[in-house]
C-alpha cells in the first residue's frame, strides 16, 4: 500500500512588503492595510500630461487657451504685415485685410459700449449724490440761523413791542400822503429798524427772493412763513397808531391848512387798502425783506 504524501500548503507572497501567508483571505486583508498601499503607490502613479497646445498663430507662436491667441493676434507684427501682401495678380489679400478691420470695428464697438455704461452708472451716482449734499447744506444753514438768532440775537426786542414804542411825528405821515401809503408805511418801519443795532431787531430776512422772514414775538424767534401773518399784523397795527395820532400830530406842528394835510393822510390810508389790501401788505413786506436782509450764514 503506498503511502500519500503530506499536502503542501500555498503560500501567497507579497514581495513588496516581504509578507507571505497561506490563506487567500489573509492576503486579501494585507493587500488593504496602509503599509501595502504606500510601497506600491509609486508604481500606480500616473505622470500628469501637459495640457495639448492646440491654439497656434501664423507667425508660428503656440497658445493653450483661445484668448491668448486672441490677444496676440491684435499685435501680431507678421498678421499686419501680410495684410498689406500683394499677390502676384496685383491683388490685395483682401480676407484678411477684411478679417482684421472686423476685429478692429468689433473691439471698438465693445469698448464705446463699456465707456457708455459707466457714463451711466457715474451719472446715476452723481444724481443720487446731490440731494443728498443739497440737504446737508440746508441743514448746516438752518443750524446757523438758530444760532445766529438765539444767542447773538436773543435779547431783540418784540415785533409788538417794536410797533407800540415806534415814534411817529409829522413827515411819517406827510411821507404817507406824498408817496402813497406802501411807501410811507415802508418807510416808518424801516427808519424804526435802522435805528436799533441789527442784534435788537425784531425782524431777520434770509432770503429776499423767497422773502423768508424770521420774526421775534413772545421772547421766542419763529419764520413767518404762513402768509406772512406777524407782519400783516403789525402793518395793521402801525396803520391804526397812525389814524388815532394824526389829530394830535397835525395840531401840534401849528399849520394853517392842517385839516388839508389830515384829509389827505386819512385819504392815503383808506386809498392803501381799497386798491387791495393783500396787494399792498405784499408790497411793504417785500420792502422791507430788503432793508434787514442778513449776510448768507
């Protein structure tokens, strides 16, 4: 009876590592440790290509990409000069002579086109701006007629104040009777003003041309800007110091023809206000907008 040999078991080598085994699956398992990956991934490495150069000029120069044969194109010294080559017939090689003033025409017309949109946007930018520095310029005025008005001019006197104390002798109401009653009333209150000191006065003009007016009345500076009504008042209230003083006035100054000179100042002030009595408020405002106009702040 013979004998059987002893089986031999399979060894599974793995020379990069120096490992060997019998079983498939212990090999399976070295062949995904970290060790086994790092000494062979220098022969799984793939050496990067270089990217093809596909873009090529005729004066010979190679590009990778489109755009930098674009670019170069627009200066080639051997592109320009071939534009002008004659041809044996006599011919200009008109193509690319064409090709090339397309390209020009094209270029300028993309550049006028990025100068217009940012004519735009600088323009819209600019509108957006000025508003905006207008009311920081008003504002800056307005703090500087408070200012002005509050402090330098806080101990003016009244408006109503003003008109009670104004003295009034004969030439203002002959000035009423000779020159009408707008330019004699106009006259009486500004000779009144010019004779305070202008922090004393009760009225501040800022703007003739708008006739913006800043009146003093109970202590308290305010524009009297709801149609002017501090001075409408005042304006009535120096006609009617004027109607009850003319007796008295016109007596004192000794005159033959006085009752004359009083029907005629009498007739100046009635005649004032029938020709229209806003019309002619208007007017003696906007004389004396004029005669306390203050240097811009």
């Amino acid at each position: 009876m013979t004998k059987k040999s002893p089986k031999v078991a399979k060894k599974y080598l793995c020379e990069k590592c120096d490992y060997s085994c019998c079983k498939i699956s212990d090999f399976n398992k070295h062949n995904m440790t970290r060790k086994h990956k790092m000494m062979t991934m220098s022969d799984t490495k793939v050496a990067k290509v270089a990217p093809s150069i596909n873009f090529q000029c005729e004066c010979g120069r190679l590009y990778k990409y489109r755009q930098g044969l674009h670019n170069h194109r627009k200066k080639c010294s051997t592109i320009l000069e071939e534009a002008c080559v004659v041809s044996e017939k006599g011919e200009v090689n008109e193509p690319t002579y064409k090709n090339i003033i397309v390209q020009l025409l094209n270029d300028n017309k993309e550049m006028r086109e990025l100068l217009k949109e940012q004519q735009i946007d600088h323009h819209n930018e600019v509108k957006e701006l000025l508003p905006k520095l207008g009311n920081v310029t008003n504002h800056n005025q307005q703090v500087n007629v408070n200012v002005f008005l509050n402090e330098q001019c806080k101990n003016a006197i009244n408006l109503t104040d003003f008109i009670h104390k104004l003295p009034i002798d004969f030439s203002d109401l002959n000035a009423i009777a000779e020159k009408g009653f707008v330019e004699g009333i106009s006259q009486t209150l500004l000779e009144g003003l010019k004779r305070l000191s202008i922090y004393e006065r009760p009225i501040h003009c800022t703007d003739t041309k708008r006739e913006t007016l800043y009146i003093k009345e109970n202590n308290t500076w305010e524009k009297d800007d709801n149609g002017h009504v501090h001075m409408k008042n005042a304006i009535q209230k120096l006609k009617r110091r004027n109607m009850t003083q003319i007796g008295d006035i016109i007596n004192a100054q000794d005159i033959s023809n006085s009752i004359d000179i009083s029907t005629k100042i009498i007739h100046s002030h009635v005649e004032g206000m029938n020709d229209g009595q806003e019309k002619s408020m208007s007017k003696i405002i906007k004389n004396i907008t004029r005669g306390v106009l203050i240097e811009k702040m």
